[in-house]
C-alpha cells in the first residue's frame, strides 16, 4: 500500500522536537573562473554571489522547519559576526535558536565552499578546538531540563566539533528516564569519537561509520555484509532501531536486533550529496514520533533523500517537494 504522505505530514506540526548538536553556518561563494593566477597555479575566481544558509545541526533544524515540525535547535556559538548571520538566516527560515548554546569564546563555526560552475573548488573551515563548544555547564539547568522533558523526540546531531559528548548523554538519558514522557533518542553518530551511544531508540550511520562501528575495516572498497554489520551493531550499542545509509544502495534497516531488509534509493540524478544524511535523519525522525513504523518512515525518509541530492549545496526537503 503506497504511503499517505499528506496524513503523515498533517501531523507534523503537533510535534515538539529538539535536535541538540554542532550548528554551523555554511557560506558558499559563487562565481565563476576563467584564468589562472599569475601569482601561483590557481584558478581566478569572480565572485558572482555569496550565499548563507544553515549548516550542520542547524541544517536538521532547517529541515524539520521545511516539513513544518517545531524545532527547537540547541547548540554553541558566540556573539560574532557569523552568529549574528547564523541567527538570521535561521529567522528567517523560523527556526528557534536556544540561547542556552550561547558561549564566550567559541567561534561559531563556518564552513565556506568556493563553487565554480557547479563544482566546489576548495573549502575553507573556521572553528575552535572541540572542549570550546562544550555544554556542560548547561546541562543542570531547569530551562535545558525542561526541554527534555516535554520533546517528543531528542536528535543528537554529532558533526565531532564537541557539543555532543558523554555528559550531555548521560544528563539526556537520566532525566528521560525519569520522566513521565519517553521520547525518541535519535542519534547520527560519529564512530571515532568512542562515545556512549547506549540507549538511543534511533541510530542511523552511513556506510562507513556503520563499518566503524561494527569494527570491520571501514574503506570506500570493503565488503558490506548486513548481517554481520548489523549484528555487530545491535550487540554493541543495543539501539532499538537501526538505519544504515548506503548511497547508491539505499538504505538497511533493522529493529530489535533483526534486519528487516533493504530499500532502493530513489535518486535519479545527482547533483550533491551536501545535508543528505541530515535530510534522512530529520524525516526518519519526524515519522517515526509522529506515530509511523520504521518502514514507513524510512521509506519517507528515503523519499527525501531523493529529492534534495538534486539540489546545488545544502538544501533542506520541504512538504511541497514531499508532496509533488
């Protein structure tokens, strides 16, 4: 039976979720190159624009405000120029930044792509070292506590810049635990930073941080064996549900320490892959508070993903393309 999206998306704006991880801001310069530097071997580029759009975590908030779910966005940055471009173009998209991620001294984090005819040509990273966007001074606070307590589904989304460590997981899982609410913990992991990831109702790695995590060799060429990824998975951290992000070879999905199988992308043509991964886990995440089965929603989610990898640059799903 084929999905009735347009009954699922009608319950997303009844939703409460907050998604807690690195938010960045993602600068693209566009232009155009048609000589060589008489400096040094490089392209000249003339730059025709310079757009700004939410980056990292704050690209999942950008894609939960595109299906129209109420976001709250959890995340360090300081009172620098980028924080003060962050926080507009996330205005505008109505995204509710929480001033809990307010920090002195933690450059807000941007990420600047040089686009030349479609083809990114260098990027250029600006941020502190991880212990800087720490938010552990935060996580006894009654209006960081309170947030918990009434989300119907938590995102962590971990870019390893620092704001998703142990500590916030721990604080997380505890006060869940002793709330009357149970919502969702969704988590897009990062494998090399070994942190505690038990508990989560959601886990959803790529290809390669599956690997990682299974503790098989993890490069572009390696076998993928689903049994043996996602055995390995569901014993070590003991996720209730699994979404392993494959590209090209859609996605595999597992609940309860079993596969359930495999589902083909839906991606026609490729332009760039930028926020695929964040559009995933914001639809997956979405559905499955609003009630969907793991199947139906990443199925949805695999929709998405489809529709965004057609996009030039970071490019957030919204109901309309959902619907179309």
């Amino acid at each position: 039976m084929p999905l009735d999206i347009a009954s699922i998306l009608a319950r997303f704006s009844k939703l409460n979720i907050v998604v807690i991880g690195d938010i960045m801001l993602d600068h693209y310069i566009m232009g155009d190159a048609t000589r060589i530097s008489p400096e040094a071997p490089v392209p000249v580029v003339s730059v025709a624009r310079d757009t700004y759009v939410p980056g990292g975590a704050a690209n999942v908030g950008n894609n939960f405000a595109g299906l129209g779910v109420p976001t709250t966005l959890i995340g360090s940055y300081t009172d620098d120029p980028e924080s003060k471009l962050l926080n507009d173009v996330l205005q505008q998209r109505q995204i509710q930044l929480s001033p809990l991620g307010k920090r002195d001294g933690a450059t807000t984090i941007v990420k600047t792509r040089v686009v030349v005819q479609r083809q990114q040509l260098c990027r250029i990273d600006r941020e502190a070292k991880p212990a800087a966007y720490a938010l552990d001074a935060q996580l006894q606070s009654p209006e960081f506590l309170k947030l918990i307590q009434q989300a119907d589904a938590i995102l962590f989304s971990d870019y390893a810049k620092g704001v998703i460590n142990d500590a916030l997981l721990h604080t997380v899982r505890t006060t869940v635990a002793q709330s009357s609410k149970a919502p969702l913990l969704v988590v897009d992991p990062k494998p090399k930073r070994h942190l505690n990831l038990s508990g989560m109702t959601v886990m959803t790695p790529n290809r390669s941080e599956a690997l990682q995590m299974a503790g098989f060799d993890s490069s572009p060429d390696a076998d993928f064996d689903d049994e043996a990824v996602a055995a390995a998975i569901f014993q070590a951290y003991n996720p209730e549900k699994l979404v392993i992000t494959l590209g090209a070879d859609g996605m595999l999905l597992g609940e309860h320490g079993k596969i359930i199988g495999r589902i083909a992308t839906e991606a026609q043509e490729v332009f760039d892959v930028s926020g695929a991964g964040d559009t995933v886990v914001s639809v997956l995440t979405a559905a499955l508070a609003a009630g969907e089965n793991l199947l139906d929603a990443a199925t949805l989610a695999n929709k998405a993903a489809g529709i965004v990898v057609r996009h030039l640059g970071t490019a957030p799903i919204t109901q309309k393309e959902l619907l179309a």
